[in-house]
C-alpha cells in the first residue's frame, strides 16, 4: 500500500507559542529539565532549548532565509554566533508513513527523518508532525517536512529521548520577539569556543 499525504488544511497565519517536554528513558541520566519552545509568527520562528546553565535560541524567517541568528547563553554569558554558510550540512532525508496519533488534539502523521550532523555523521528520528500548523520547514531542522512537528524521538546509543508538544497556545506576538536582545556580544563560532574555554579556566582556579 502506497503512502497517501495528509490534507494539508495548514494555518499560514498561525501565531502564537507551542511548548515541548522531554524525556530520557535511562534513569541514571542527569534529570536536568530541558526545555523547547518555538515562537511562531507567520514566516518568523524563534526557537528556545536549554535549562538552567544554558540556553540556545535560533531565529529564522523564511522570507530572509540568510539571515540566520544564533544566540547562545552559557552560564550568563552572551553570545551571537555568526554562522559560517560554507559549513551547513545537507538537507535532511524524509520517509513519510501512514501511521498516525494525536498530540495535544491535533491529529499527526509518522515520519523517519534522518538528520545529518556531518559530512559523516548522522542520526535518525521517528518524528509526528501536523498539516493543521504552518510549515515553517525553514525554522526547524527537519526542513522540507510537510508539516509542523509536534514530536520527535531519537536514539543516542543505549538511550531514548523524546520530545513532544504540551500545550499549543494562540497568541499574538511582537516582532521584538524575532529581534536580538541587547547583552549578546557577535563571536564566530571559532571565538565562541576559546572564549567559553577560557572561562572554564578561570571558574577552576
């Protein structure tokens, strides 16, 4: 039996805030909350992962999809990563299935979603996403996905985690939102890293 695509019935104009919990399965991992969020608004997305020591925000917008922003928070310090175009990896390779579930009442396809961390590396997902929310494919790393992904699992050797939707909250948002907050000093990735390095240094004196 051949694969048949959902309806795509996607809200273009969805705005508002959809939240993530994850979980991992080995026990004996640290039990540090993770969290996700994704700030959605028409072709802008922002996206928020991390915890209590750091945080990673990347915001997108589809309409000027090379002006990638990169901000990360490690332990109070601030950072705008520039990204260097040369080293993006490629696409990611999608095999869509007829399963299906509902999360947060909205009813989701199956997808196998392999996600390249490097030219040698890679990972695969079991990923459920939505027709029912724009496809933001630019915003999210599963790009080309024919809808928004409301779940997503993923295996790094003995240990499972997964991340799904909880609450799915319309609202409106401000283009500050989509904006770089003051306090992030512009590094390339290179000077990101020795400068984290060195206050690593200077904590264990």
């Amino acid at each position: 039996m051949s694969f048949i695509a959902p309806k795509t019935s996607a809200d273009n104009s969805f705005e508002g805030i959809i939240t993530y919990s994850t979980t991992v399965d080995n026990p004996q991992m640290n039990k540090s909350q993770v969290s996700t969020k994704f700030y959605i608004k028409g072709e802008k997305m922002k996206t928020l992962i991390g915890s209590d020591s750091y945080m990673n925000t990347v915001i997108t917008d589809c309409n000027n999809p090379d002006n990638y922003i990169l901000l990360m928070d490690i332990n109070g310090s601030k950072y705008n990563v520039k990204i260097d175009k040369k080293k993006q990896i490629q696409d990611p390779v999608i095999k869509y299935t007829d399963e299906t579930k509902t999360i947060a009442g909205y009813t989701c396809h199956k997808a196998e979603v392999k996600i390249f961390i490097d030219s040698a590396h890679s990972i695969n997902e079991d990923v459920y996403y939505t027709a029912d929310i724009s496809s933001n494919s630019c915003g999210h790393e599963y790009k080309g996905l024919k809808g928004f992904p409301l779940e997503w699992t993923a295996k790094f050797g003995a240990n499972t985690r997964t991340t799904i939707a909880v609450s799915i909250d319309k609202q409106s948002l401000s283009d500050d939102e989509f904006s770089v907050p003051p306090g992030y000093k512009p590094v390339t990735q290179e000077e990101m890293a020795q400068d984290t390095h060195k206050n690593m240094g200077s904590k264990g004196k």
